[in-house]
C-alpha cells in the first residue's frame, strides 16, 4: 500500500464521507430507538421538575452557554478525558494478558506487555489527532450548517414577510376539500402566502432535520473511526504473538441499501414539511387564552376590591377573580384569607364574626397609595360587574360548602348572570354538587402541586399552579376535553410559557405584563406560529 493511500485512510474525514450512509443509517435507527425511553424519562422529568420544560426551549438555549465556563464543567471535562486516556491503556495491558493467558505462554508474557505498549502509544497518539481533526470539523462544519440550513433561511423569509400582509389566513384548504369533494379557489394573495408557509415549513422542519443529520453523523463518524482503530490495534497485537492469526472482514453485501434508506427518509421529510405549509390553516386550532385578574384587579388595585373590579373591566381583561367566605350571620363578604389579621390586625375568624362587626371597617389599599375601602359583598360585586366581564368565584375556606354554593348561585340567578360566572374552589366536593345540581354554570376546581393520577375531576376547568404545570399536564387535560386555567403567573417568562402551550386562561396579578406578552404573542408570524406548534408536537404538548 502506497504512503500516500495509507494517509487517506487514516483520515477522519476521509473515512467520515466512505462511510457516510453506514453510519447515517446505524446513527438514525438508533436514535429513533432511543427517542421511545428518552422521551418517557423526559415526561417524567417535567412532571416532577417542571422547570426543566421552561429551559429546554430553544429560546432559553443561550442562557446556558455561559455554564460550560465554570471551574466544575472544565474540570468535570478534563477528568473525563483523563478516564477515556486511562481505559485504553487499561485496554491494552488487558488485550495482551489476556492472550497471553489463553495461550498458556507466561514467560513471554513481558513480550506481550511491550509489543502492547508500543502499539498502545501508536494508536493513542493516532486517535489524539483524530479528536484535534473531529472538533475542527464539528466546530467548521457545525457553523457551515447552521448558516446554510438555519440562520439564512430565517433571515430570507423575514425579508419576504414584510411584503406580506400581516396576519392573513388562506382558507382552511383540507377542511374545504373534505366539505366540497374538490381544490379550493386561492386568490393570488393566498397563493403568495401558500408559498411562503410551504417554504417557512421547509426551513423549519427540513432545516432542522439537516442539522440533526450532520450531527448524528458526525458521533457515528466518531464512534466508526474509533472503532476501526481499535480493530487494527487488536489485529496488529494478535499478529506479534505467534500462533494468533488475524481475521479478515467479508465483504459486505446489500451496500446499496444505506444509501436508499438516506434517499428515502430526507425525501419523505421534505414531503412532510411541504405538506404541512399546505395544510397550516387547518393545523392552526386557534386557541385563545383568556386573562382572569387575580383577587378582582392584580396589583393594579386593592386586592378583592370594588375598585379592582372596575380597573379589571378598564383594561378590557376577560374576567376577574374573588375570594368569597360567609360570616357566622350568613352574610358573603369578600376577602382571601380566613381573618383580617394580615390587613387589619383583627385576628378573629371570619366564620365566627358577623357582618354587623365588620360592616365599617377600613381596609388600607393594597397597592400602598394611602386610600381606605370598606369590605364588599358578593352582591355588591355581581352588582359592578353587571355583565362587562367574566367573574370567578372562589368559594374559599371552611364555608366553602354546599349552603354557599345554593346562596351564591341564587344571587347569581336573581341578575341573570349565570353565563359570566365560573365557581372555583380547592373543595372538589362543593364544585361536585355545583355540577350536579347547577349544571348550567362553568365550574372549575384549584390544583396544588403536582396533578397526579386522577385528572377526570367533576368540572369543567382544571386550574394548576403554575409553579408545577407542564406541557405533560396541559396535555393530559386537553385529551379529557377539559379546559385548562394556570394561576398566578407574575413572569413575563412564564407568561410566554403558558400562552405558546395554549392554555384556556391564565390568572394574574400582572395584567400589564400579561397583555404585553399576549400582543408580543399575536403579532407572531406565520413562521414563527409553525415554529413553536412544531416544538409543541415534539414536545408531546397540544
């Protein structure tokens, strides 16, 4: 074998390209092996540990870079090194030993320990080489794919989006084949935006799918190059003993078949990804979350007040939420907690106190600005809402019984204002009866922690704090047909979280907050919209 012919061989990239569709294939197949176990480790990940979902999104990648700088994961790298350099040479005294026993001639087993080594050296300043020449390529090629498949693919199609109109739907083309049994008329305006989805959907799917490509490539490329060394420094330590003789491969047959599969598969991605530019609008399910103002107007106002009402029905939000208990007369006041100690210093328990004791006090204002507000009834907040906005009712603490439920939904009947009122409650039992005995009214009832095995809970609403929510979990209630509240969501991060996973209503002190991350939401592009539906059918979430 020539020099020269003997250096191509010994090149990483050189036997990466040789074995491109081998290796592509083994890398594929055992990632779609794997995806089944990771994928139910991960589901059980973000039920125990929902943070995990919030940073696993590409958008929160780049917070995570800045960790590869720190002293652990430089040592933790070094010392994985040192481990990898160490079982080789581990490797090899074991190889020679072990065909020294077999052959039952310890006398030249030193022999065999030296010949080892010095082939241990060889090869292990080889693979040094291959792993300076793996990270060029990776870093080299990794850039070149990314531009190529990703960065100026997204970067063309936000200057095509701004000849576009904004916001424009296509009609429905399926849902219009299904009903007329033949292609919908497209307008020229939907044909340029048919157009450009089914080139969004290319980038997006098609793109990413290169990226995977290359980088499942390149491992396997890794593990192919690290593998034929280890065969060659196994065969040459065979063939310094005597009596050891060095096996040869056979050919292999069926060499075609990778290179068909590789075919087969990206074309029946970019099939994929037409298809769905196509069929966007019949994709798109449209859901709109709702904005519920926690304790009647968030911190905008005193919390439970008949000024954070009107605020609330001032921002046009769709509903507001307040705290309902019964004093010991069988009055319904409004107020969160089960005394006024933490607002006014009065330690005694509203259940054991009557209106007529409380009827004048003054509350100080929550939000700090000096005004004093006298405690609301139930009545009287129905009264101010009158219709302008959706009200939840919490029916809250040791009160929350079936008395409350007749008593609130008589009121609510006396206005006629059935359809703007949803009674929740952290008591099943009260929404059970509401259920069953005022079927015509919204229930939902208030989760804490983690949501656990049973989810078909008797209502129409199932509330999650949002500090343990998950896509597994909105999931999970969607596929019962059930709507889907997280409360109380102050983070614009969060925020962003709950509206991308479409939940039904999010309940928030932060109405400002809410509404700007809401707009940030709507104003998404079509591109955009595709990207993060397909990060939600990945992720398993709706």
């Amino acid at each position: 074998m020539s020099e020269t012919k003997e250096k191509k061989q010994k090149s990483f990239l050189n036997t990466a390209i040789r074995n491109f569709p081998v290796n592509w294939t083994y890398s594929f197949l055992i990632t779609l092996f794997l995806s089944l176990p990771l994928a139910n480790l991960k589901r059980a990940v973000s039920v125990n540990i929902p943070s995990v979902s919030l940073y696993s999104s590409a958008d929160n990648a780049k917070a995570s870079f800045p960790l590869w700088n720190t002293p652990f994961i430089i040592g933790l790298g070094i010392l994985i090194l040192m481990l990898f350099l160490i079982s080789l040479v581990f490797l090899a005294l074991y190889i020679a030993f072990a065909i020294k026993i077999r052959q039952q001639k310890k006398k030249e087993l030193k022999e065999a320990f030296g010949t080892a080594g010095s082939l241990f050296v060889k090869y292990g300043s080889r693979i040094l080489f291959f792993l300076f020449e793996f990270i060029l390529l990776a870093m080299g090629g990794g850039t070149i794919c990314y531009l190529l498949f990703l960065f100026l693919p997204n970067r063309l199609l936000k200057w095509w989006e701004l000849s576009l109109p904004f916001g424009y739907h296509t009609p429905p083309i399926y849902t219009e084949m299904a009903a007329s049994h033949s292609f919908v008329t497209l307008t020229g305006t939907d044909w340029k935006v048919l157009v450009y989805r089914i080139v969004s959907a290319v980038a997006i799917l098609f793109g990413n799918y290169l990226m995977f490509v290359f980088l499942t490539i390149l491992i396997a490329m890794f593990i192919t190059v690290i593998r034929g060394l280890y065969r060659k420094y196994t065969a040459e330590v065979k063939s310094e003993i005597p009596g050891e003789k060095n096996k040869t491969a056979g050919k292999k047959k069926y060499r075609f078949l990778p290179y068909v599969f590789v075919v087969a598969v990206s074309f029946s991605v970019l099939i994929i990804s037409v298809l769905f530019g196509i069929f966007y609008e019949d994709f798109d399910e449209g859901y709109d979350t709702s904005i519920v103002a926690h304790r009647a107007g968030g911190v905008h106002a005193s919390e439970n007040s008949l000024e954070g009402i009107r605020y609330a029905i001032h921002k046009g939000v769709y509903a507001s939420e307040v705290d309902v208990q019964r004093t010991r007369d069988n009055f319904y006041i409004i107020n969160h907690d089960s005394t006024f100690e933490r607002l006014l210093g009065e330690p005694g328990k509203i259940t054991d106190m009557t209106w007529e004791e409380m009827q004048f006090w003054l509350i100080p204002d929550t939000t700090g600005n000096g005004r004093l507000h006298r405690i609301p009834l139930m009545e009287e907040v129905l009264d101010e809402v009158n219709g302008r906005e959706k009200l939840f009712i919490e029916l809250k603490g040791a009160s929350a019984d079936r008395r409350m439920v007749d008593d609130i939904m008589k009121m609510v009947g006396e206005r006629g204002e059935v359809d703007n009122v949803v009674l929740i409650s952290f008591h099943p039992e009260a929404i059970e009866y509401a259920e069953e005995h005022y079927p015509q009214v919204k229930t939902g009832i208030l989760l804490f922690g983690k949501l656990g095995g049973k989810i078909n809970y008797p209502c129409d609403i199932l509330l999650l704090d949002e500090g343990m929510a998950s896509y597994t979990d909105i999931q999970r209630i969607k596929e019962i047909h059930k709507e889907v509240g997280i409360w109380t969501v102050n983070d614009s991060r969060r925020m962003n979280f709950f509206l991308r996973s479409k939940v039904d209503y999010i309940i928030t002190d932060e109405i400002d907050l809410m509404e700007e991350a809401k707009k940030n939401q709507d104003s998404r592009t079509d591109r955009e919209q595709m990207r993060d539906m397909i990060i939600r059918l990945l992720r398993g979430g709706y």
